[in-house]
C-alpha cells in the first residue's frame, strides 16, 4: 500500500482565515462583529479565571496593555471581584460549591423536556 508524502504547510491568508469563520459563524446563527480575532477576549478572560496576572495574559498573545485591557479585558479588578465573591485571591483555582450538585432528574426533564431523546 502506498502512503502519500506529507503535505507542506502552507501559509494561511488573512482573507481565507476570515471567510472560513464567517462561513462557520453564518452557519450556525451567530453574530459578531470580530472574526479573525473572535476567540482573543475569551482566552484572556479565561486565563484570568485562572489567576494569572496581567503580564502573564498579556505574554500569552504579545498584547501591549492598550489592546489588552481596551478589547479583551473587562475594566473589573479581577482579584478584588474575587475576593467580593467570597473567593480567595491567592493560588490558581477556587472551588464553587454548587457543582458538585445534581439536580433530580424530575426537575431535569421539567427544564429541559428533550434531555433523553
């Protein structure tokens, strides 16, 4: 049996990135505006989610502090917000009670009637 070559990587134009993901955000129903950028506030809000800092979410993709806290971020102080929820503002992760509950099946299938189709 004969196996093909593998294929060269090939740069990704800007314009073919763009139109892939307006396809597949057409396709779905979604709206936005941002396109090639659609995941970049998301990972870094996530990444604070996690308690790194600043500098750590603006090293993950080359951002100045303009761009970072202008487009991405939220203008809250993350740790301050923590600390308010009644979460600890050290270490990486934090525990939230409520998920480790399981709802009755009876009130599962009045909220969600399809759940087991």
């Amino acid at each position: 049996m004969k196996t093909k070559p593998p294929r060269q990587a090939q740069e990704w134009s800007y314009s073919s990135h763009r139109e892939s993901i307006s396809k597949a955000l057409s396709s779905s129903g979604t709206r936005s505006n941002k396109k090639t950028h659609i995941n970049c506030g998301s990972s870094a809000r996530l990444t604070g989610n996690v308690c790194a800092n600043v500098d750590q979410i603006r090293c993950q993709d080359r951002w100045n502090n303009t761009t970072m806290n202008g487009a991405y971020l939220t203008n809250l102080p993350r740790e301050l917000v923590r600390s308010m929820a009644g979460f600890p503002t050290y270490g990486r992760f934090f525990y939230l009670a409520r998920t480790a509950l399981h709802p009755p099946t009876s009130l599962c299938k009045k909220l969600f009637p399809a759940i087991g189709e």
